[in-house]
C-alpha cells in the first residue's frame, strides 16, 4: 500500500502546474486596427531561396524589442510547387509557388492580447504553408512578398486550437547584398533548432490575424490527494 501512494505522490508531483490556456479570441496586428504586436522575419538559407530545408523565423517586433510577444521558429520548407509563372522572354513577371514547411514551434507571452493565466504557452505547429510571389525584371528578382497560413497545438493543452493567417509578409533584403542587419530575428537551422551563421533574407510581418479557441487543460479533471487516498484504504 505505500508502495503504490509513494507512486501516486510521484506521478502527481510530475503533473505541470498550468493555470489555464490563453484567452479564446480573433487577435489582428495593430497595422490592421488589432492590439497584437506585428513583426519581422528570417529564412536561413540551405544553399538557395526557397530550397528544402530552409529554415523560417518570425519574431513580434514593437520598434525597440524583437519576440517580447511571440516567436515563431523552426518550420523548415519540406517541398514547394509553382503555381503561376509569367515571366516572359524579357525577363519581366511574376512566379508564384505553394510552399509547404513542416515543424517548428510557437511561443506566446501572456502579456500578448490572448492574455492567459500562465507565463507564457509553447505550441507545436502542425501545418504551415507559403503562397510566395517573386517579381521579376530583366530576370532579377525585385520584390517577394508572402501569405502565410499555419495551425498549432499548445504543450499541455488539447486539440488544434490555434490558427494564423498572415496576408502580408515583404521580403526587404538578403545576404546576396550585404549581412543581416540589427534588429531582425537571427537565422535558425531547423536541424538543431538553433541559432546559426550563414545566407538568407529577411524582412517584415504584417497583416496578421491569430485566432485562438477551445483549448483545453489535458486531463483537466483533477482530484484531491485525499480523494486519491481514499481509493486505497482497507
């Protein structure tokens, strides 16, 4: 008998301590009217734009601090396909590709609009795909711009309840023109989901729509430890 409450004591002691998840709600950018924080992007580079591995970066950005409300990082480009392209014997035109990352996470601070009860909430994503627009002129890219669409599941919280929608994402520079600057997330490699040196692009987050509801306390319910006593008494 107390072998099994010594287990009981462990088991509960092992259970997170989770006040509850982030508040239900549709929260906007503040470029778009909403209260939620835009922000600015990398794409580590594996060799080229948009080659498999790739690897993304997404911090919130409030003018001084980068990620203080959100960070997204490490979904990595698993394939890509090209949907449009209209570039003509000139060189001048479009080329649109369907891009599908795989991986990553979300982290959210509980002083973000969702608000929330515990410090801060870590996600999973599940799904995350690029519609990527390349201008081109001459058969030089001058200008990408990118929708994003992804969905999460929060460590310790049940269901997909958390969706996002980003309809403008502007591609500003990359390392084919000088180095990274100050104040734009760090490029990750998604193989050790760290911090790396090396090539790729950046640029800004706007437009973004996050919605977030019906997550749920995995095995919400809970007992006291004398209701779990009384269920091993002679």
């Amino acid at each position: 008998m107390k072998a099994v409450i010594v287990i009981l004591l462990s088991v509960l002691a092992s259970v997170p301590a989770l006040a509850g998840p982030p508040n239900n709600g549709t929260y906007k950018s503040t470029d778009i009217g909403g209260s939620m924080l835009p922000g600015r992007y990398s794409e580590y580079w594996f060799g080229t734009p948009l080659a498999v591995n790739n690897t993304l970066n997404e911090q919130s950005w409030d003018g001084a601090t980068l990620g203080s409300e959100w960070h997204w990082y490490c979904p990595w480009i698993q394939s890509k396909v090209l949907l449009v392209n209209t570039v003509n014997g000139a060189g001048n035109g479009q080329k649109i590709w369907r891009v599908t990352y795989t991986g990553g996470y979300c982290w959210l601070s509980n002083t973000g609009p969702w608000g929330g009860t515990d410090p801060s909430y870590l996600a999973n994503i599940n799904t995350w795909v690029a519609i990527v627009t390349e201008t081109y002129a001459a058969f030089v890219e001058v200008g990408t711009v990118r929708n994003h669409n992804a969905t999460a599941t929060f460590t310790n919280y049940n269901l997909e309840c958390m969706s996002l929608d980003v309809t403008n994402i502007e591609k500003l520079g990359d390392t084919t023109d000088g180095p990274l600057p100050a104040n734009f997330p760090v490029f990750w490699d998604w193989f050790v989901c760290a911090p790396t040196a090396g090539s790729g692009e950046w640029g800004d987050v706007d437009a973004i729509t996050f919605i977030i509801t019906g997550c749920e306390t995995v095995g919400a319910e809970t007992k006291s430890w004398g209701a779990v006593k009384s269920l091993y008494r002679d």
